[in-house]
C-alpha cells in the first residue's frame, strides 16, 4: 500500500482534508477522523500550521454538531432513536445517552468527542431538549478544539514516530489490511451476536396500546411503568396512570405490588429494549404477568391521538 498520494495530500492541502474528513465522520460517515489529525499534526511545519489544522477541524466538527442540533430540536427523539438502532446496544443507548446530559449538562459535549458513540448522539438530544444556542456552540467548539488539538499536538509530538508508521504500511500494507479486515469481522460478529441475544431476549409476549387501554379501564387495571428518561418526561409531561421508573430501582417502582397482578413496561427507545430489559428483570423478582408495550411510548401516543380525533367526530354530530 504506497502512502505516498495521501502523505502529498495533507502536504499540499492538509486543512481542506482535515475539514473534509472530520466533518464527514461527526455526521456519522464510518471514516475515522483521528488518524488523519496525527498524520496532519506530524506534518506541520510550523505553529501557523497547526493552529490552521485545528481552525479546520473546529469548524467542521460545529457544522457538523449543528446539523445534528437543529435535527434534534426538529424531530426530537426520533433523531436519537434513529441514531440509536445503530447501536450494538439500541436499549441502553437512548437512557444512557440522555443520564450522560441530564448529569453533566453543558459539559457533556465537552467530553463527547472522547466518548466513542456519544460524539454523534450528544447534539441531537441537546436540540431536543432546547439547549440555548449560544452555549451549544461554545460548549461544542471548546470539545472539538480539545479533541482535535490533542491529535494533532500529539501527531507533532511524535512525529517520528508517525512517519516511520507511515513508511511500515507502504511496505507492507497488505498485512495491515488483512489485520484491520480481521478485526473488523470479529466486530461484525460479536455486534451481530449482540443482536442475536436481544432479539431472543425479546421474543416474550407484548401488549398493544388497544389492549393496554382496554385494560387501564377494567376493574384490575395493570401497574403501567413508564421508563422514559426524566428530561423527556419534563418535556412531554407525565403520562396518566403511569409510574415514572428507572431499571436500577425496579424494587421502589413496583412498591409492594402484588406479584400474580398485571404489569406493563413502557419506554421511548428503538425495538422496545428498556421496556423489554424491564420485563425481563421483573420476571426474575417473581412478578408472572409483565408485558412490554408493543410500540412504546410513541405507539401510545399515536393511539391517544387517535381517540381524541375520533372523540372530536363523535361530538361534531
């Protein structure tokens, strides 16, 4: 494999490769930014240089984190939940992300760039949840200037060391990418392994927003446990007859609730995961009659939308 063409390119135009490649990796494009910034850093000639190296990347990486941005305070968390079905983990994905916001704040997208996974989901859930703009953007540039700028210092620093890197893959860049498609197909593997284990763990049987309904009305209605993430139920409000619950305080959400009574998880995350985890770790405390709602919350939102345009008709006649 001959580094020579990209070597030149980053000699010639490093600032435009660097914001190419940055910005196409925060807008989820799978092309590592990171290497690029080491190779650029070790070959700056000049402090000038690098400072032009890090203006590019900065630039690029904030475009990218208002595109982002602006999705989320568009389509709130459909944007996340999109980005995380990508995930090897859908479930965990969406609580997590927005505990990492609701905990730190502002200074979430500070660390972001360092957090492998987070980079992308951070900005989308700061426009869902309406962060100012003005702090969005200094918080986002003051994380990219950070992230970029230990790169390219470390690829000045060790300059010598990247070149010599350089040369080794010219030589035998066969090898290398046989490693690299090695270790890409284990992670395709274990990833579809993952997937194989939820969808497994998730074959128990659902309950439709039709049927929850039917059953809030009935003279044993079921415990209704509602996973949502604190900031979207601040945004949205509570959901009547529902719980507010986290998974590592299962014991305090169920109370003293009888074990043969029904109960219903509820979640606002991709394939149900959190409702479904829920379910699953209810069953293991003993409680016999636990379903997940099919759909989660924006199946059941959709179904009050629905009785309330069909209540509207009925009262216009």
């Amino acid at each position: 494999m001959d580094m020579t063409p990209i070597t030149d390119a980053l000699k010639h135009d490093a600032a435009w490769v660097v914001f190419a490649n940055v910005l196409l990796q925060q807008l989820g494009l799978p092309v590592p930014a990171v290497p690029t910034l080491l190779v650029a850093g070790s070959l700056a000639a000049s402090s000038g240089q690098a400072g032009q190296l890090l203006a590019a990347a900065v630039l690029a990486s904030v475009i990218a984190d208002c595109i982002w941005y602006l999705a989320g305070r568009a389509f709130g968390y459909r944007v996340l939940s999109g980005l995380c079905k990508l995930s090897i983990n859908p479930g965990s994905c969406v609580s997590e992300t927005e505990g990492r916001f609701v905990r730190w704040g502002a200074w979430s997208l500070v660390v972001a760039k360092f957090v492998p996974g987070f980079s992308i989901v951070a900005p989308p859930i700061a426009g869902s949840l309406r962060m100012a703009l003005p702090s969005f953007l200094a918080a986002a540039g003051l994380g990219a200037a950070l992230w970029a700028g230990a790169a390219i210092f470390l690829g000045w620093l060790l300059r010598g060391e990247v070149q010599a890197a350089l040369e080794t893959l010219s030589r035998h860049g066969g090898t290398a990418l046989a490693i690299v498609a090695m270790f890409l197909g284990a992670w395709l593997l274990w990833k579809m392994w993952q997937k194989y284990r939820f969808e497994k763990m998730a074959a128990i049987p659902h309950i439709t927003p039709a049927e929850l309904l039917k059953a809030l009305a009935s003279s044993q209605p079921p415990l209704l446990l509602d996973f949502r993430g604190a900031a979207l139920i601040a945004q949205d409000g509570p959901l009547e007859h529902a719980t507010p619950a986290q998974l590592d305080s299962l014991h305090q959400a169920v109370g003293d609730w009888p074990r043969e009574h029904p109960i219903v998880t509820l979640c606002a995350c991709p394939h149900d995961a959190t409702a479904v985890h829920a379910a699953r770790a209810l069953m293991k405390l003993g409680y016999t009659c636990v379903s997940p709602l099919k759909g989660g919350y924006e199946a059941w939102l959709k179904l009050e939308r629905e009785a309330g345009n069909m209540a509207l008709m009925a009262g216009k006649r």
